[in-house]
C-alpha cells in the first residue's frame, strides 16, 4: 500500500501489493477507529477489510447493485510483469453463506491540493504559505450516501481501467492532514496537476467524464503573516476604486485575487513603473490609477537649477563653506518660527533642515579624506553635528568615529579620518589641551567592546600613523542641554590600550597628541571659561571695564602688542543722542498683548508690522534680515521679558576691547556668539553731514551700495513663494552718527570685505523710519578670542561722510579700500 494516503483515497500502489504474499496480512496503514481486520472469504487467500467511513459503510440498504463484479471472480496479473497497474479498490457488501459478498464499486472523493483547499476545522493557518505554481482547481465529486453494512477493499490487480472502473489518482501533494489543520509553514511548490476528470452519472448508470474550466482564482483564504499587508483589488466588487500600492503600482502579488476578499499580509514588492501587471495566477488585468500618491521614505532630491537661489561655492573653500553653514542655519531658524507659529510639539529643526541641504545638494567635500578639510578651520564652532557632515568634517550624525579604506602602499586597510570627542563615553582630557585619551564606540555598559568598524579603524591608524581630525566638545550655557562642537585640528594616534571601564566591561583606549604648529582651539574656550569666571584672571589688562560699570558686564582693555596704554579718551554711552528729543518724534503704536507677545497671535500689532512674524526666537535669535524691524515700544502692554525686545535691553555678552597689529584697536567677545545674536548697538551723537568733522573715524552711515549678503533663508526650499525681488538689507538712510567723544563698544569694530556682523535697523522709542537704531547682529557662529567686524561700506565718489582709507583686512574677498 502506498503510505501518506487519506482514508477517503482508495487508489493503491500496484508494485507495493505485489510484493506481500497472499496470507499475509498487511500493516495497517490508516488510523485504528476506521475499522480494519482480516477477512478470509471460503475458498479464498486472506485480505484486508478496511470500513473507511466506520462500521456501518457499505451495504445494499441503499439499493447499490449486489453480486460479485467479474472482475473479482478471476485474478490475473498484467500481461507484461514489469509493467506496474494500479489496484482498483471495491467495497464488499456483507457476505452471504457460501462465502462471497456482495460488491459494490464506491466512487472516490477527490482531493485537492493544499495550496488550493480549504481547513476542515475552519481555523486559520500562522506563518507565511509556500508559493505555490499555478495549478488547476481539482473538482470535489459530491459524497456518496453512506451504507450501513461492513465493506471490505479487495487488493485485486486490474487490468487497466473500464468505464465502469474509473481509476482515479490523488496527487502527492494534495494530502491534508487528518484533524483538518494544516501543517505550519509555507506548503511546497505543487507541479501544474492536469484536471482530473468529473464522472457524472446518467440514466444508464455510465459516467460521463468531464473536465472543468481552470479557475482563475486561489480557493485558499489562508491570511500571510507579515508586517504591513498587500494592497490586492477584490475582483467580485466592481465599484471598488482601484487601489494604490507604495509606489502607485501593482505587483504580481497585489493583483492576486482571494476569495473571500480578504487581503494577504506583508508589503507589496516595488515595481519600477505604475504599468497595469497581469495575474500570472488568474490572467486578469487590472487597471491601476497612476494618481498622486504621497511616496514614502527618502525625499526626493531637489533640482536647484530650477530655483532663484544664489550662488553658495565661489573659488574660494572658506566662504563655501560659509555660505551653505549660513544656508542651513537661516532654514533652521526659519522651520522653528514655523513651528513656533503651529503651536506643535519640540521638533529637531536642524535634522529637517540638514535633509532639505542634503537633497538640494547644497554640501561641500562629500568624499572622505584623510587630513584638512577645505574651507574649515581650526577652532570652527558648530552647534550641531549635521552641520560638520555638510561640510564634510565629519560624516557620521551619530557615531563618533569616521573612517574609510585607505591604501598604503599596495595594501589597504580601515583608518580613522575623524573623531568626535562627545564625553559619552569615559573620555579622559589632560591638563595638556593638545592630548586626548579617547575611548572606543560600543555599548560599553553591556558587554566588552568589539574590535570592529571604528575601532579596528582606530586600531589600524595606529600603525599607519595617519592624522586624525579632533572635534571636541563644550558646554552651551545658553542650553541647559546642549553641546557645542569644536575643531581642534590634527592629531595621531601615539598609544592604544584594554581596560575595564566603571560597569566592569572592557572598553578600548587611545592616547592621541594634538600636531603642532596649528592655531589654538580648545586651548582658547579653556583660557575665556576661566576668564569669564574670573576677570581679574585676564593678564595683559590695562582697565578691567572700559565702560565704568554702565554695562552689566565688565568690559577690558587689553594690550598684548605693544604698551600703549589705550585708546583716546571719550565718554562711553549706551544711548543714542538725538538731535530732537525722542518724545518729540513720531510715536509708535503699542499691542494690546496681557503678558507677552506670542507667535502667531493674529491680535498682535507688532507681529503684523514685522510682516506676520515675530522677528525674534524664543531665545532672542534673530530669524530673517529686515529692512526695518519693529520691536515692542513704551505703549505696549507686554512685559519686559517679552521676545520682541532684544535690542533694547543691551549687550549679554563678555567683550574685550584689545590691540591688533596694523588695525588699532578692535572688539571681540569671551563668549561663543551664535549667528543672529545681538551684539551691541551703534551708540553715539546723532549728526548733521554738513558739520561733520573731517577727521572723524568714528562715523557711522548706511552705505549707499552695500556687499551682496544673502543671509536669510531661501524660501523656494520650503516651498514658500520666492523673495528674489527684495531687498534684505535696508535703503539708504539719512542717519549719520558720530563715536568720536562719546560711544559705546561699536566704536571698535573695524572693517572688514568678509565680514561676521551686519547692521540691522530697529525702531523702539519712537516710530520716526529716517533714524531708528542701528544694531549689531552675527553673521554666523563667531568662536570667543575671534575679531568683529562689518562692512563699512564703498562711497561713490564723495558722496561718502567717511574718508577713504586702504582696507587691511587681508581677505580674499577685499577691494582694497573702504569709506
């Protein structure tokens, strides 16, 4: 008997009963309750009664025909012995005295395969189903009426099939287990099963073979488990609108129709285009609707050629990399106004600027490289880690240690290009700002750290000896949480180590040593902390505060060129003298706002002279360049800790007024200034062009033609409506003010052709256009210990207050001269 065979199937091996001899009685190969037992007929070898159905199957009570078929009556084997035929199975009906029976021919169920059946017991399969190719839909024959009577299957070796003995054969695949359940797992892939033929029965008692139609669909409702089900189009609802995979197209698995209408689960295969794709199973087509369907996952690039943007890389590597710094940071500032406004929950800012930046292609030295970086220099400030990877400092937004394959020679191995000493890990600094005991990546606090990736890079650059780029890391005092980084040039690898770390682990260490002959850089945010925590710490002071306490914090005056004792002598003021008392003038209308001015209040009088928004962060940043920028006044009702007033509360930050080489004297901070924070105003006496005194070089005007300074952000990268026709900074204004004998800080800034600070008109006392305030904002992030300075601007002729001077300021960009 062949194994693995359903009680229902009554097809038998022909060469497996050839090989049992007459009396022997043959294993059971079905379960215990369907009834098997020996039946000895007289005058006959023993067979095996088998009762499929139970006890009561079988019998004439249902009016079968009885006898014995002709076929039982002489047993002959096949006339060739090798061909192999197989058995035909009989249903005997109950014996009579003389020891025959009475037999009926029992028509077989058929079975179909597991791919294309459905359970028995109605519960639903776990797992994914195999695939399984396309088969033809094997017909169920409808059941036969059972007899009550105990049948018994002769093993008869037939001569092939008659009309009256149809022998049927069930695929191997087509075997479903006893219980109804299917067996867990993905059914094998089942060979095309050509269609069995359907006897149907007619007045004579003949069957008529017939073979149906391929089915078109799967009978199978088992669900695949997955993450996110297929998109599949229920065939037997025409109404239903077509529906959209993940990338507006259909897959071969998407148009697989179920029955029942239920979808299979998992995602859908990406198909390159929304072409309509045919079933392979069923041979249908399905119209797909190619409308616009939002695509998940990363955005697209963005073609700039398409946008007014300027020009951000020059031939010039540092100002490159200024221009897309300042790029980032203006959309930074832009996205958190917005957000501001829509009253949503904290976002990372900078992460959504970074992608816009990445996707415009608006970054520089996207190859890795061992050494310098064109355009960045030693003491470079950043206040996020996505601005080094648009520079190509370092390209890793999370990790610490950048590397590459590098060759040396004919061999190539992993080395360390860039770290970033972030304090996650047990870093230790020496005294010595120029060494780094740097520790390995890895969760050190779980298990021993690998030597892999970045640290097998470290670990090779040992041995090659290559230089590795040093980005530290400070304290943001402006944020209780953040960090600002720092380059601190070169370094190399001198020592490498194993020891346990404080959870017990064992964490890999290095010892690096900072190259030398580079600018200073963590060195001075070390010297300025001390300084800023106490003053009096400063040497080379001449006067611990210039201003004589009129500012909240001390300014110093500090020679470390030459020994002259300072500059000439003048009466230092925060305030701007009018010529015309400021009571006098035109008066500003106030807000009606109770506390504080909020973003997006549509009741806010100040938000909308600022042109919808309030000009400043929640911080005191400075989002966009204005032509005139309206902050709160005395006839508002908001406090004085509103945002909307910034220049008028005066300088936050620690200067020194110091000594340069071939400059006089100039300005520059303790603190790390971040782009758009106010730095001071122009303070001073109001003057009259016509009496100005031809040796004045503390004057201020606004220059007829100033540099192009694309500082605000770009709108056509988020979407809003170009701002290419106006102008950020303001018209020429009739306001001129002389520092000479009576000023503030401002009085020593000096010029610059690249400069880091620009003038920003701002009106708060009084609403006279013509003479606001002049204030002071940074360009970008200026490092502490670095000089401040602003375009003076270029006369045209005479028509400048200004004299004209040779412009020392030494950058790529300079004209030559000023004034």
């Amino acid at each position: 008997m062949a194994g693995n065979q359903h009680p229902a199937s009554v097809v038998l091996d022909y060469a497996a009963v050839l090989d049992a001899k007459p009396l022997r009685t043959l294993t059971p190969m079905f379960p215990a309750p369907l009834g098997m037992h020996t039946f000895t007929p007289k005058s006959s070898s023993s067979v095996v009664c088998v009762t499929p159905f139970g006890p009561y199957a079988g019998g004439t009570e249902l009016g079968m025909a009885g006898g014995v078929p002709p076929m039982l009556t002489s047993l002959s084997a096949p006339a060739d012995p090798n061909q192999v035929q197989p058995y035909t199975a009989h249903m005997n009906g109950p014996s009579n005295a003389n020891g025959t029976t009475n037999n009926t021919m029992v028509t077989p169920v058929l079975q179909t395969p597991p791919a294309v059946t459905t359970q028995e017991s109605g519960k639903k399969k776990r797992g994914r189903p195999r695939r399984v190719q396309d088969t033809t839909t094997v017909p169920s024959v409808p059941p036969v009426q059972p007899v009550p009577t105990v049948p018994t299957v002769h093993l008869v070796p037939s001569a092939p099939p008659e009309v009256n003995n149809i022998v049927l054969q069930t695929p191997p695949s087509a075997v479903t287990q006893e219980s109804g359940k299917r067996k867990r797992g993905r059914p094998k892939r089942v060979p095309d099963v050509s269609v069995l033929p359907t006897p149907v029965p007619v007045a004579d008692g003949t069957p008529i073979l017939q073979t149906p139609p391929a089915s078109s669909v799967h009978e199978s409702v088992t669900k695949k488990r997955g993450r996110r089900p297929k998109l599949v189009q229920d065939s037997s609802d025409t109404s239903t609108p077509p529906v959209h995979s993940k990338e507006s197209s259909v897959t071969p698995s998407a148009v697989t129709l179920l029955e029942g209408g239920k979808r299979k689960r998992g995602r859908p295969k990406r198909v390159p285009d929304s072409s309509v794709t045919p079933s392979s199973h069923s041979g249908l087509s399905v119209d797909v609707d190619s409308g616009d369907t939002s695509k998940r996952g990363r955005p697209k690039k963005i073609d700039t050629s398409l946008l007014h943007l300027p020009s951000l890389f020059s031939d010039d590597p540092r100002e490159s990399a200024d221009n897309v710094l300042m790029m980032f940071d203006a959309l930074r500032r832009r996205l958190v106004q917005l957000d501001e406004v829509k009253q949503v929950a904290k976002q990372q800012q900078n992460l959504k600027a970074g992608s816009i930046m990445m996707n415009a292609e608006l970054r520089l030295n996207k190859n890795k490289r061992i050494g310098e970086v064109p355009g960045v220099e030693v003491g470079d400030m950043f206040y996020f880690r996505i601005e080094m990877c648009l520079v190509g400092l370092n390209s890793q937004s999370m990790a610490g240690i950048d590397y590459m394959s590098a060759k040396f020679g004919n061999e190539e191995d992993p080395v360390a290009i860039s770290i970033v000493s972030a304090g996650v890990y047990e870093d230790a600094e020496d005294d010595d700002p120029d060494v780094l005991v740097y520790s390995g990546h890895g969760m050190s606090g779980k298990d021993d750290q690998k030597l892999e990736r970045g640290n097998l890079a470290l670990e090779r650059s040992l041995h090659r000896g290559n230089p590795i780029r040093v980005v530290r890391t400070v304290k943001d005092l402006t944020c209780s949480t953040g960090k600002i980084y720092i380059y601190d040039g070169l370094y190399q690898i001198r020592e490498a180590w194993v020891e346990k770390g404080k959870s017990g682990f064992n964490m890999f260490k290095h010892k690096l040593l900072r190259e030398p002959g580079q600018p200073d850089g963590i060195a001075v945010w070390k010297k300025t902390e001390k300084w800023r925590e106490n003053p009096s710490s400063r040497d080379r002071v001449i006067l611990h505060d210039i201003s004589y306490g009129v500012e909240s914090k001390p300014i110093c005056l500090v020679n470390e060129v030459d020994d002259e004792k300072g500059p000439s002598h003048f009466t230092y003021t925060t305030k701007l003298n009018y010529m015309n008392s400021p009571s006098s003038m035109r008066k500003m209308q106030g807000c009606k706002c109770t506390s504080v001015c909020l973003p997006g209040d549509n009741n806010c009088s100040c938000t909308h002279r600022n042109a919808g928004d309030l000009p400043y962060s929640a911080s005191g940043i400075l989002v966009s360049r204005m032509p005139m920028l309206y902050e709160c006044n005395d006839s508002c009702t908001c406090l004085h800790n509103c945002r909307n007033r910034v220049v008028q509360k005066g300088i936050q930050i620690h200067f020194e007024v110091f000594k340069t080489g071939d400059r006089g004297w100039g300005l520059r901070s303790w603190d790390p200034i971040r782009a758009g924070t106010f730095i001071c105003e122009y303070a001073g006496v109001i003057v009259d062009k016509n009496a100005l005194d031809a040796e004045d070089d503390y004057i201020f005007e606004t220059p007829p033609s100033e540099q192009n300074l694309r500082w605000n952000y770009a709108p056509e990268l988020l979407g809003e409506p170009s701002l290419s026709d106006l102008n950020e900074s303001s018209k020429q204004l009739p306001i001129i003010i002389s520092a000479k004998h009576t000023g503030n800080i401002a009085r020593f800034m000096n010029h610059s052709c690249s400069p880091n600070v620009f003038w920003q008109p701002v009106l708060y006392d009084h609403g006279d256009e013509g003479y606001p305030h002049i204030a002071f904002f940074a360009i970008k992030h200026i490092p502490p210990m670095t000089e401040l300075t602003y375009d003076y601007g270029q006369s045209q002729g005479n028509s400048g207050c200004r004299r004209t001077k040779s412009c020392l300021c030494w950058s790529r960009k300079c004209r030559g001269s000023f004034g």
